[in-house]
C-alpha cells in the first residue's frame, strides 16, 4: 500500500514540475478548439479572446502531405514539355505509341496514335501529374478502336 502511494506522489510531483517550468518559460501550450486562448502567461500578460491569433491546422502524423504545385510562372514550358516526354518514353505501357507534346502558357497538347485507350489514358495521366501543368488537351488516336 506504502508503494501505490509512493508511486502517486511522484507522478503529482513530475505534474507540478513540468507545470511549473512550462509557467516559468512562459511557453504557450499547444491550442485546441476547447482552449483557444489557454497560452500559459503571467495574468497580467493575458491578451483578450479576440487577440489571439489561431495556429494554422497540422496534419496528423503519417498522414498524406498534399501535393503542392509552384506557380506557373516558375515552371517553364520547356521543362513541363521534357518532363512529360520523359515519363512518357519510360513507360512501358506506352510501348508502340507515337505521341508528340508541346506546352503552351502550362496547357499541355497530346498529340500522334496511341494503340489502346488505356495508352491514351496513360499519357494524359503523366502530363497532368507534372508540375506546373494547369490543362491537359488530350487529341490521341486510338488506331484499335
């Protein structure tokens, strides 16, 4: 019985210490929706609800990172235009296709003869995936249709 109180003391002792030097350093406490304007600060230092500012959101971890894409004025038309025909002939679902790319102002244009739709889907699939990529317009030919 003298071990479980023993036990309970350290553990309401490590709670005061670590309180007490998250209040010494005057470090804010992480913000939730229940507790927005709960920052550790000296009373005298407490700001009014309506100035404090909000943390962005945080993504939990190991979750999926969105994709994000530079401007189109940082990628050029050139670069989106190798880029495409690069995954394109390293593909080997695309094996047999004749597909020509150009690039204007980030519209990419497909153009030539693929063999099946799912080529054509397949090339339209790597020149949106490129960045700086705002359109893709698809004219393939599909010659076993």
């Amino acid at each position: 019985m003298l071990r479980f109180y023993a036990m309970r003391f350290e553990n309401i002792m490590l709670a005061a210490l670590i309180g007490a030097s998250l209040y010494a350093c005057e470090r804010a406490l992480p913000r939730t929706a229940n507790n927005e304007a709960s920052a550790v600060a000296p009373d005298n230092e407490k700001q009014p609800d309506a100035a404090v500012a909000k943390t962005p959101s945080v993504p939990a971890p190991g979750a999926a990172t969105p994709r994000v894409a530079p401007a189109p004025e940082t990628v050029s038309d050139a670069f989106i235009t190798g880029a495409v025909r690069a995954a394109l002939m390293s593909d080997p679902g695309l094996e047999g296709s004749d597909v020509s790319v150009n690039t204007s102002h980030g519209v990419v244009s497909l153009t030539g003869e693929v063999k099946t739709r799912e080529q054509a889907a397949i090339a339209a699939a790597h020149a949106e995936g490129e960045d700086g990529v705002m359109r893709v317009d698809n004219t393939l030919v599909v010659l076993n249709d």
